[in-house]
C-alpha cells in the first residue's frame, strides 16, 4: 500500500514471455471505457442546463452573457470558448468535450504511475469513471470533473517532486500547470486544494524546497490572477467578492450536521439539493460512501504501519496519506460550511480518494496471496471483482435516472424558448423570472432576475426594458407571487411545460 518509487517501477514496464517489453494499456482502456459510456448515456438529445447557459453565454457571441455571480469561476468557460466560437451546435460541443474530458482522464492519471504502478492507477480509474455523477459531468460545461482531474494531477506532480528525485524540473513545472489549471476553474476550492500542499512542504523534509513551495504558490497566483482583478474590477476586492459569494451560497458558515446530510441526501440526484429536505437513497443504492471512510481509514493504517518499518522512506506513506489529506481538505466546505448539496461538489474528493482504495485492494490481494498462496489470491480477486461489478450495476441505473431527469429538465427549457419565439421574442429580447436564464439563452435573448441569488436588475429596469424590446415573465404556476408590474400583461400558457409567459 505504502510503496515508494523505487519499489514501484519494475512494474511500471511489462514485457511478453520473449522479453521484449510492451506498454500497459489498462489506463488507455479505462479512457476509451468512460468516452464510450459518455456517448451512450450522457450525450444524445440533452440539451444545456441553467449553470451551463451561464458559462457558455460569457464567451458565445451569439447571445447576450448572463449575470456570472460572485462565486463562479471562468475556467470552464475558457475551455468551450474555442467551440462556441466555432458552432452554435450543441451536439459538437457535448463531443468535443467527451473526448477531451477522457484524454484529461488519462493524463491526470497517469502521472501516478511511477508512485502506485499501472495496475492500480488504472484502478483508481475505474473506480472515478464507474460514478454516475462522473459520467454524467463529463459532456457537461460545468467545471467540478475538472477540478477533479486537476486535484489528481497536482497531487501526483508534488510527489514526484522530491528534492533529489530525477525529473524534477518537469514536477515542479506540472505541479505548478495543475494547480494554476485548479485555480482558473474554482479558485477558493484550489486554496482549499494547496493547504496540505504547503503543510507538506513544512513539515517533510524531501519537500521542503524554496522551489516547491514557489511552484505551489506560483500555480495558485497564475491561475487566480483573473478572479482576483474581476473581484476587483466587479465586486470592490477580494474580500468583498468572497462576502458576496458566502451571501450567495446562502451564508457560509458552521453547518456541521446539514452539509454533511444534504450531500448524503443529493448522493443519487437530483442534481442540485436546495433545499435539500428529500429522502436519503436506500442502503444498497448508499453502501459504498458509508465504507468509504472506512475504507480510508485502513489505508492510512496501512501506510502509517509501513511508515514504522521503513523510517528512512517518507515517501511511502505520503503516496496514500497527501491525496487523503487534499480531499479531506476539499471536502470541508461542502459538508461543513454549506446547508445544500450537489452530487458534482465532490467529484475532487471522490478522484482523490479513488487512489488509496485502489492501493488498499492490490494490498488485499497481495496479503491473500502471501497468507494462502495461489488459490486465496484467486478468490480476493474473485470477491473484489463481484463487489466491484454490483457496485457498477447500482452507479448504470442511477446514470440512466439522472440523465433522464436532466433530459427532461433541458427539453422544457427548449419548448419554452421555441414557444417565446412564436410570440414574438425574439432577439434583442428580455426574458425574466425564476427560470429566465436557460430559456432566454435558448431563445437567445438577455436574462434578467430582480431578485434571489442572481439578482441583476431592478423592477424599474424591466418595466423600462419591456417598452423597448420583446419581453417575457416566465411564471411558475405554482409560485404563489406574480410582480405587480405584470399584473396587466397578457398570459400565454407554454405547451409541455409548467410556466405561463407573460408579456406585454
């Protein structure tokens, strides 16, 4: 479990029965597996969500950018820009971003081959891609999967930058990359990221280099240098911006017991919980977050055992315990500073937490084989496969749920902005109300909120606009309030849909 590099690299290279050595491909296989499973269940006929119209609007030059709200990072939307640009096609996007969300898997991955083996990275592989959630963030233009690969990434190029490891200029440089990539995709959570970093650099004496401390806090400041001038120029500084985003969130703060519900509630969807007061999932739909710590736990053990025998080699421990402590650190804000959940938000933990587990099974294995020779470690294998295959059953059916739901979510969202267009809102047009921002970017006019935790506009604002432009005030039929300034506006009801246009 707690191996080090040196122990580790004979069998980062696999030779045939002549000698002649060839490459492991089981990583490769895993990309290509999530690539596939994308495609099927992730990709046809689902349209855009309201998260992602509002980072695809601030770089798509067809349609006005929406109201990008304190918390929110560019990252992501610097990653579609090259596409948006290119086609409004919804499709090519969802494509183009399976295949570069595998080859991030691949890549990230990958950089742990030297300090775990092939075997079990390809491992820890699995274990991330098997995930609903990951299948399904994947096509998506949310930035959480990438925050993820960017987690592993970082980790892994720290290990491997000791002080006298060979490669090292090449670490530093990944590690710096990776963080910087963290950064431009969610910069409090690479903060939240770069803590056991800079503990690492410390209080361990192969890390504790001016050059590995630089490259942390390089790849932090290159990669928040955007959020941070936008806090500055939107906001009024960066203390103000973190203000608006905890006001936002709805007040970060201790919410020790609630995080931690509302994200064991959320596990199975839906895919935002807020507020969260559903049903938990059913044990066996649950099982495996509740062994999870569990299973960490032993890993730990484990390393903090090999730790004793071998003092001389801290590296060993580190391989299991540094990926433990950046999740841990990467998951205390949302089960413990938030009173809501989504699947997605721990996406970076579970990519972190993939690594030990699969290092714990090969020692399972391992252990079998010393204790009982050929036969026990036959059945381990057996034993861990079966697990494995239920546990991937249990993650397809609730793939095939959740993707469903969202498909159902982005096709009203679809047939309301057809449906506004046949009234006649079209572009330059304002959409307002509670699910004005994904229908207006379908419809491609400018959203609008005058409350809520996108509050843009004023209610002068859009009385003031409606006299100018087409515009709409889409009204939930079950929402008790309608605005007085549209009392007198016409309602129009929105076939397939639960909402009523109202213009003027």
């Amino acid at each position: 479990m707690a191996t080090t590099d040196r122990r580790v690299e004979p069998v980062s290279a696999i030779t045939d029965r002549d000698g002649t050595p060839h490459r492991d491909v089981r990583l490769a296989a895993v990309a290509v597996a999530f690539a596939v499973l994308q495609l099927c269940y992730s990709v046809a006929h689902m349209d855009l969500g309201w998260d992602e119209s509002v980072y695809l609007s601030q770089v798509d030059p067809r349609n006005p950018a929406a109201f990008f709200s304190a918390p929110r990072s560019r990252g992501i939307s610097f990653l579609v820009a090259p596409v948006v640009s290119l086609t409004p096609s919804v499709t090519a996007l969802r494509v183009t971003l399976v295949l570069l969300s595998s080859l991030a898997l691949f890549a990230a991955f990958r950089v742990w081959e030297p300090l775990l083996g092939k075997g079990r990275v390809a491992l820890a592989a699995l274990l991330l891609t098997g995930l609903w959630i990951t299948v399904l963030s994947g096509p998506e233009v949310m930035p959480n999967l990438w925050l993820a690969l960017a987690a592993v990434a970082a980790a892994g190029w720290f290990l491997r930058a000791r002080r006298d490891a060979p490669g090292r200029r090449r670490a530093l440089a990944g590690l710096a990359a990776a963080l910087a990539a963290a950064a431009l995709l969610r910069a409090p959570d690479a903060v939240w990221l770069a803590l056991p970093l800079l503990a690492a650099c410390a209080c361990l004496r192969s890390w504790r280099t001016p050059a590995t401390t630089a490259a942390v806090l390089g790849g932090l400041a290159a990669g928040g240098a955007q959020w941070a001038a936008e806090a500055y120029t939107r906001f009024g500084g960066i203390g103000r911006r973190l203000a608006l985003s905890s006001d936002t969130e709805g007040g970060m703060g201790a919410h020790l017991g609630t995080g931690f519900r509302a994200s064991y509630r959320a596990l199975n969807g839906p895919q935002l919980c807020r507020p969260c007061r559903i049903a938990g999932p059913s044990v066996t739909h649950s099982l495996w977050w509740w062994l999870l710590p569990v299973l960490i736990a032993a890993a730990c053990a484990l390393a903090l055992r090999a730790r004793r025998r071998a003092p001389g080699e801290p590296e060993g421990p580190a391989v299991t315990l540094l990926p433990v402590a950046c999740a841990m650190a990467l998951a205390a804000p949302y089960l413990l500073l938030l009173d809501y959940a989504a699947p997605r938000f721990l996406l970076p933990v579970y990519a972190l937490l993939a690594l030990p587990v699969a290092g714990l099974a090969a020692h399972a294995v391992r252990a079998a084989g010393t204790a009982g020779g050929r036969r026990a470690r036959l059945a381990t294998v057996t034993a861990l496969c079966a697990v494995l295959a239920a546990h991937l059953a249990v993650q397809v059916e609730e793939l095939r749920v959740n993707t469903a739901d969202a498909r159902d979510t982005t096709v009203r969202y679809r047939r309301a902005a057809n449906e506004l267009g046949r009234l006649g809102v079209i572009a330059p047009c304002l959409v307002t109300g509670p699910r004005a921002q994904p229908i207006a970017y379908e419809a491609g006019c400018a959203s609008a909120q005058t409350m809520g935790n996108n509050r843009s506009h004023t209610t002068a604002d859009i009385v003031r606009t409606a006299t100018r432009i087409p515009t709409a005030l889409l009204y939930d039929t079950r929402h008790p309030y309608l605005p007085p300034y549209a009392r007198r506006w016409h309602s129009h009801p929105l076939p397939g849909t639960d909402w009523l246009a109202y213009l003027p």
